[in-house]
C-alpha cells in the first residue's frame, strides 16, 4: 500500500508528492526508504587472492604487450534513509576489473568485465591476448600494507545515524510537508598493477543529507542540507545546516517577480561551487582543450579570470569527497593548479599528474576534477555586501563553451542595500552570464568557505567530485528562473 499525505490541497502520494517538488535525487530516497532492505550476495575475495589473479594477469599481457595497466574494484553502497512515512536500508554490490594495454604501434586496448574471480579474470588475458601466453619475467614490487579505513555500521547503527540527522526539528512547523533525511555510503577498494607498480588503496565515500519542503501559498519550496566526505560516517554532522534548511524552507518569500537586471551579486559558497565546477569539466581538462572553441582560448590570452582568481585541483585533501591517492591510471595524487592570481597554468591530465578518471573505477577513461579549491580571500564575507544580491542554494549550472554563456540557478535571491539585508527575498532565480564576464567581474572574496559534494550517475556508475568554496563577490545578470 502506498503511504499518503494530506495538506491542505488534498491527498496525494510521496512519489507525485516529491514530483511536484522536483527533489533531486528522489528516487534514491524512494528506493532507500521503501522500507526493506535489498542485499546483493557475493562471495568476498580474499585480498591476496585478488592480487594473485591481478600480477598473473599482468605478467601474461606483458609477454605480449609493452605496456600493461590492471585496474580492479571491489565497491559496496550502502543507502540509509527515513522521511515522513517509514525507512529503510538499500545494499549493493559491484566488482569490476579493466585491462588495458598498449601495442607496439601505439594502440590502446582495453577489456572490462564485471568478474572479479581468477576464472573472470583469466578470461579477459585471454580475450586481449588471444591465447594463453607464458607469463612473462616480471619483477613486481613488493605489496602495499592493507589499506584502512573506518568501520561501515550495521543496520541499526545506520539507521539510528540518520535518525539522529533530524533530530534537532522534532517539533517541526506544520506548513513543513515533506521531511527526509539519507546516509549514502560508497565503500571501494581499488588495485592498481602494472609491471612498474603495486598500488591498493581503500575509499570510504560518505554523504549526509536532509530535505525539508514546505507549502508558500500556491507554490512549494524545497531546501537541502548536505555534507560529503571521505572517512569515517561519524567525522562530520550536518549540524546547524539542518535547521537552516528548515528555516529556508519556511521562508516567506517576496511576491511577484522583477524585470532582468544587471547588478553586484554575492554568491554562497554553492552557487560559487556550480559555477567553478562547470567550468573546470568545461575547459580544464585534456578531453576539453581538444574541443576547437576551448583550444581558441587556451592558446590566446591566458588570463581568464581577476587576479583575485587561484583554483587547484587537489585529490590530497584530506577528507575530500572527491579524494583519492592515487588515479584510475594508477597515477599518485598530487596537487594540480589551474588558474593563478587570474592566469591559466594548468589543465588535468597534462605533465604526467594525474587525473585519468573512470566511472566506478570501470567506466571510460578521461581526465576529470577531484577535489577543486578556489582559494579563499581575508575578509568576511559580509563586508562584500553592497547594493544588488545575495544568491543562495545554488541547484545547477549549464555552461556552453562554444558560446562561453553560462546560466546558474539558485534558491533565493535576497535584495541588499548599502551592504544591508532589505528582507526582500526572491525565490528561484538565475544568474546569467558569460564565464569570462563572470570570472573577470571578480572584486571580492572571503574567507569563509564550504565544501560541495557531488556523486553523478554516468551510464549507471557513479563519478565523485568535490569543491572547496567562499563567498564572491561578482557582477552578472539576475532573473527569475525561466521555465521550460
């Protein structure tokens, strides 16, 4: 039976109910909250075995090819979540190895498979090799020590977690309508061998997050408060972020609309996060530069942003999200700038750095962000309120790089005045703009930042990124949102 909900506009059911909302991601509270638990069976390797399959592997292509490259996972998820109408627990499993070799005329090949067993894996030697090949002499280094990593919680553990995430608005207002609250956990353990190296390393992703929605007359408002990380489920708390999403979701906003205008505009650390983000996957890798439009702008004037302007990308951070040490190339993590004090210097996957990525660790290799840091500044962020706006809850940016437009959506809009809070606040708008404008127009950064998590599915698996962000301050076109 399907649970329901009563407001005052009649009843209907939580999947039309989080529809109308357009929750991102709703369909993970669904499948997490039906209230059972799913648990995908497979019998566990054991470690040595897996490195065993790995360096055999490995020794056969290199009797065959010049290079070799053996790439395996072992990744488990694990999604906890409760809303207003019951809870549950999701569990799944996937394990996948990639060989990749290159021929002596320069040819890369690559053979994916989803059987990470010595039979599994024998078989895609074969399928590159085309026979059986005597393994060739390979001296491989000595192993690794095991990776460590946190406990994952059992079921109750898990599931008192993420009660304890709504804890602090047990007497909700009655115009909240929808509450939820989820603990996504992505548990990967990754080899990495090659005749040259032997690399295990162990990622505990982990991502916190509430949803709270509420009627505003006609029109209902959605706000989010979420927290990811790489570590232990207790590191990190969403804390006060979950009232404040109560409270943005129960705010009154100001009636009407207002025509288009060019102003200042201060973004939060979200939307600051959406526009750096969309540009970095935009320009800032090799994948991009080959594209003719950003290939232009590499090779003309490098100077892309205000001097204020430092962005790296750096996997190393500790705790970050999208962290790792070492890439899907089985390249060792290191810091990588981008852009300083306004200038391009960089871009991922050049020089030998890093940065071969793949979905899941068995998706399609290309260059991609990790965990992005647009340098903070030495002010507080409200000393760069002036007149114009103060854009919050950033949602999505879409950036064209043929065109260099750029269109950032965002929760609210509140009107400032000689650097003071007006209590006019605007509910969904857009900043719009170019990136080169937007980038440029840069005359103030904070101190104070956060960081933005993102987990997209890519042709079912999944791609982890982060972004370290202040408060900008810039100049850009704001609107209402526009309606498809």
């Amino acid at each position: 039976m399907k649970a329901r909900v009563t407001y005052a506009r009649g009843v209907i059911d939580r999947r039309e109910l989080l529809h109308a909302f357009g929750i991102a991601g709703a369909s993970t509270i669904l499948s997490a909250c039906r209230g059972g638990t799913r648990v995908v069976e497979h019998k566990p390797q054991v470690r040595d075995e897996v490195r065993t399959w790995l360096r055999d592997a490995v020794a056969k292509l290199a009797a065959v090819y010049p290079v070799v490259h053996v790439l395996a996972v072992s990744r488990r998820r694990t999604t906890a979540g409760v809303d207003i109408v019951g809870n549950g627990i999701s569990r799944a499993r996937r394990d996948g190895v990639v060989l990749a070799v290159r021929d002596r005329d320069g040819l890369w090949r690559e053979h994916v498979t989803s059987e990470l067993t010595a039979l599994g894996v024998a078989a895609a030697v074969r399928a590159l090799a085309g026979r059986d090949p005597r393994p060739a002499r390979v001296t491989f280094p000595a192993p690794p020590p095991r990776p460590t990593a946190p406990a994952i919680p059992d079921e109750v553990a898990l599931e008192k977690r993420v009660r304890a995430i709504t804890q602090g608005d047990a007497e909700m207002n009655s115009r909240i309508v929808y509450a939820a609250a989820l603990i996504d956990l992505d548990d990967a353990t990754v080899w990495s061998i090659s005749p040259q190296h032997d690399r295990e390393q162990r990622l505990v992703r982990v991502r916190k997050r509430a949803i709270r929605a509420a009627w505003a007359g006609t029109r209902p408002v959605v706000a989010e408060a979420e927290r990811g990380w790489l570590g232990g489920v207790d590191d990190f708390d969403l804390g006060a972020k979950v009232q404040e999403a109560t409270a943005a979701a129960l705010l009154l906003t100001t009636p009407g609309t207002f025509d288009d205008i060019e102003a200042d505009v201060v973004l939060d650390p979200s939307v600051t996060a959406n526009l750096i983000d969309s540009g970095a996957r935009a320009i800032f890798t090799t994948s991009a530069a080959r594209r003719p439009e950003v290939m232009r702008r590499l090779a003309g004037d490098t100077r892309i942003a205000a001097s204020l302007v430092t962005l790296v990308d750096d996997p190393t951070v500790p705790n970050a999200y999208g962290g790792f040490d070492f890439d899907d190339e089985g390249q060792v993590a290191a810091a990588q700038m981008l852009i300083e004090e306004g200038r391009i210097v960089g871009v991922l996957g050049d020089g030998g750095k890093g940065r071969g990525r793949r979905p899941g660790h068995v998706g399609p290799i290309e260059a991609a962000p990790s965990h992005l840091r647009l340098a903070a500044g030495t002010v507080a962020w409200k000393t760069l309120r002036g007149n114009g706006f103060l854009l919050e809850g950033g949602q999505q940016a879409v950036f064209d790089p043929t065109t260099d437009r750029v269109v950032i959506s965002a929760a609210r809009a509140r009107v400032l005045q000689n650097g003071a809070d007006t209590g006019r606040v605007f509910a969904d708008v857009e900043l719009v703009g170019t990136m080169a404008s937007l980038l440029a127009g840069v005359s103030g950064i904070a101190k104070e930042t956060e960081v933005v998590s993102y987990r997209e599915e890519i042709d079912g698996e999944p791609r982890w990124r982060s972004v370290e962000a202040p408060y900008v301050r810039t100049r850009g076109v704001v609107r209402m949102r526009r309606r498809a």
